[in-house]
C-alpha cells in the first residue's frame, strides 16, 4: 500500500509540474501579445525624456520646458512664449545689478532700451513679450544661454511644424487653446490662460505669433496672433518679416534694430537642445 501511494503521490507531482510549465508558457506569449498590442503612445510616453524647469539666476520666472520629437531628434520647447520678466532682465541687466549675472551673458550685446512702453498697456508680468525684433530674440537666446550653461535658440520652420503636428490642436478650430482676433479682443492676454495641447504647451496659436528660424536674414514669424482669425491659421504657414510696416511709428532715425514699434503682435518662444 505505501509503495502504491508513493507512486500516486509522485504521478500527481508529475502532472501539477506540467500544468505550471504550461501556465508559465502561455502566460509568457499572452504577456508578449500584449507588449506587441500596446500602442505606440504609451511606449512613447515611456521613453520619452522628461519635462524640467529652468530656473534663471536675477529672474523670479521659472521657465517649463516640455519633449517634442523632430525627425529623429528629441529637443525641449518652452511651454508658454517668453514673458516680459523675463526679457526684462535680459534688456535692463537687472541680474547683473543684483551680482547674479556672469561675465560670459554680460558679454552679450543687448537691445537698446525702448523709449516707449512696448507692452501697449496689454499687461506686464505673466504676458508675453511683444515687439522684439530678430535680432533682439537671437541674443537673448545667446544670453540665455550664457546664462544657464544650455543650448536656447528659436525653433525652425521644420521644428515648428513638428510642435504642431504634436499638439493635437486643429488651427482653423482652436477657440479653447488660442487668442485669435475671434475671442481676444486685439490684445494679448495673460499666458496660460487657455488650455494646455497634448504637449502641454500653451498659446501655440494665437496670442502673439513666434519667431522661427529658416534661414530668413529679417526672420519669419508662425503661429498666429490675436490679430488674426482662426480660418485663416494654418500649421506650416509663415509669414516674412515687414520691417517697414511693423517699425512704422517710430519716430527715431534710423529706425530701431531692436525692436518694432507697430509689431505688438510678435513674440517668441524658445528651444532647448538637450537637458
């Protein structure tokens, strides 16, 4: 009888080790289908580098930058365009005055200071800055730059198409994320007052159109502003500098570089090469 039940015992062994063998094969393919089926997003998500603040010595604004993919390249974009606290700093070398600048930004030519208020009463901190000329937004990309030990500058036409393609927002339908001449009244308004897109970026449409690099001597503007009507906003369209038209009142001789005395519709945001 014990020489029975040992052989019982040991077939019942037996056939629980092959229903676990089983069970961990099948488990093995039906978790491999699964890691095939998910969507490319979520892998996307999981690999895509992380969002980080900058913070800018002399300047109480911290700046989020979020990831975006441009062809094969993950680069990092300011969320929001470039406040006037910020671009003040820049201007006034405030941080300087405080000992909390160095030489390297310090070495930075920067605009001269404007003889008006360039803000058109639209509001101050927590706006973006409007009338920047190229050349003003370039060096304050040098001397971000200089600043942070980073790499900021303007994004391309191609980058910022990409940003676009991203953002999940359709342009000629963007009322809930953007500041056109349908909703704003023809001014700026406060930066993130509307709703952030897929990237997490804010006024990507509207508000005051962005700088973009593509080669251009004067520079392109993309985006939009609060002049403009949705209808008419589209992802790859830019439109050339009108250095004329958008210094027109102003009154000096020759005519400021910095910035542009009619263009309180343009201003910028940046991009960041690495973390």
């Amino acid at each position: 009888m014990k020489s029975s039940s040992i052989v019982l015992h040991n077939i019942g062994s037996s056939q629980s080790g092959v229903h676990l063998r089983a069970a961990l094969f099948f488990g093995a393919l039906f978790g491999a289908a699964l890691l095939a089926a998910a969507p490319a997003g979520d892998e996307a998500k999981q690999t895509a580098a992380p969002a980080f603040k900058q913070e800018v010595d002399g300047c109480t604004f911290v700046m989020d930058l979020v990831p975006f993919k441009s062809g094969d390249k993950t680069l990092f974009v300011s969320t929001t365009e470039i406040p006037w606290e910020l671009f003040d700093v820049f201007v006034y070398g405030t941080d300087k005055a405080d000992g909390k600048s160095n030489d390297k930004a310090d070495a930075v030519t920067k605009p001269t200071k404007p003889y008006i208020g360039m803000d058109r009463e639209f509001g101050h901190v927590g706006f973006p800055c409007i009338s920047p000329s190229f050349l003003s937004v370039k060096q304050f990309c040098e001397w971000l730059s200089a600043k942070t030990g980073r790499t900021y500058r303007l994004p391309t036409g191609d980058e910022f198409k990409a940003l676009c393609a991203q953002s999940g927002i359709d342009p000629k339908n963007c009322g809930d994320y953007a500041w056109v001449k349908d909703n704003a009244e023809e001014k700026t308004h406060k930066m993130a007052s509307k709703k952030a897109d897929k990237l997490g970026c804010f006024d990507l449409f509207g508000n005051a159109c962005e700088w973009v690099e593509t080669g251009a001597k004067m520079g392109v503007v993309a985006g939009g502003s609060y002049l403009d009507a949705m209808a008419d906003l589209e992802c790859g369209k830019f439109e050339d500098c009108k250095p004329v038209e958008w210094n027109e009142i102003d009154p000096q001789f020759p005519k400021s570089k910095w910035w542009y005395s009619s263009g309180g519709f343009v201003g910028f945001r940046v991009v960041c090469e690495k973390k």
